[in-house]
C-alpha cells in the first residue's frame, strides 16, 4: 500500500468511528427516550445510519482492495 492510499484507508476509518460513535449515542437516546422528546427530535437518525452503512462498506472495501 502507497503512503497515499494508506492515509485514505486510515482517513477512512476515523471517519467510520466519528459517524459510528454519533450514532450510537442517537440510539442511546431513542432506547433511554428523555422526557419530552418526539419522533420529530430523532429525524436525523435514518440518514445517520446510512450514512454508518456506507462508511463501513468503504472502510470495508479499502482495507480489502488495498492491503498492507
């Protein structure tokens, strides 16, 4: 792996955890619901997942097309 491509790749996996760690804490509270919120104050959860999804399969898809 070039040094270029190996930036990528670990670029990439920061990126995966930033988006992974934000939205296990949205699901922490959807499962620990606080007092007073509404389906409207979760709308961004849906696109956050997908958005996880894809920095996974990028993660994914980087570390097994560009090994080390």
């Amino acid at each position: 792996m070039t040094a270029p491509d190996c930036f990528l790749a670990l670029l990439g996996t920061a990126f995966h955890l930033i988006i992974i760690s934000i939205c296990l804490v949205f699901l922490w509270t959807i499962i620990f619901k606080l007092p007073g919120k509404t389906w409207k104050d979760y709308i961004l959860v849906p696109p956050l997942l997908a958005l996880a999804a894809l920095s996974t399969y990028v993660m994914i898809y980087t570390w097994v097309n560009y090994p080390t």
